[in-house]
C-alpha cells in the first residue's frame, strides 16, 4: 500500500503536538 511521507510527517507531527497539549493540560 502506497503511503503518502507527507501525510505521515503530518500525522507524527499531530500526535506530537496533541502529547504536548495533554502535558500542558495536565500540569495546569
């Protein structure tokens, strides 16, 4: 199955960036 690198960095960068916010909400 062909896999679009751009579509993955962007869902790496999603998932990075949703950790960050659970962090930022948790530590509130």
């Amino acid at each position: 199955m062909y896999k679009n690198p751009f579509l993955s960095i962007c869902q790496q960068a999603y998932q990075c960036s949703v950790r960050q916010f659970q962090a930022f909400f948790d530590s509130c």
